[in-house]
C-alpha cells in the first residue's frame, strides 16, 4: 500500500519516529506501518584454504612487544 497524501484531509504524509508510523502534517492522522523483517540463513563454508592456515603451518612466526 502506497500512501502519498492524507485520505482524511489530502494534506502530506510523513513519517513520525515517534508514533513509528506515517503521520498527516496537517490533521496528524496516522497510518500504522507492517515492518516485515525477512532473514535468510546462509551456511558458512570455510576450508583451510580459504583462511590460510596451511601457509601458517609451513613457516614460523614470532611478534615481540
């Protein structure tokens, strides 16, 4: 659902942080608004490969502070 103008007054339709809805500037008729929050689920692949722990096997490495 579109909403461009009030259907109450026709005046201009904003949204309101604080009603977390779409509020008429003149008449403050709100219009309530569906948050629909989708998550997809994606299953995270790693191989050694990709992250390089072969490389670190294959030299040493040290860090002094």
């Amino acid at each position: 659902m579109v909403i461009n103008n009030c259907s109450s007054c026709g005046g201009k339709v904003e949204y309101s942080p604080k009603d977390k809805a779409l509020k008429c500037i003149k008449c403050g008729n709100t219009y309530s608004i569906n948050f629909k929050k989708e998550v997809v689920k994606k299953p995270v692949v790693e191989t050694e490969e990709a992250e390089g722990y072969k490389e670190w096997e294959k030299s040493d490495r040290s860090y002094s502070c």
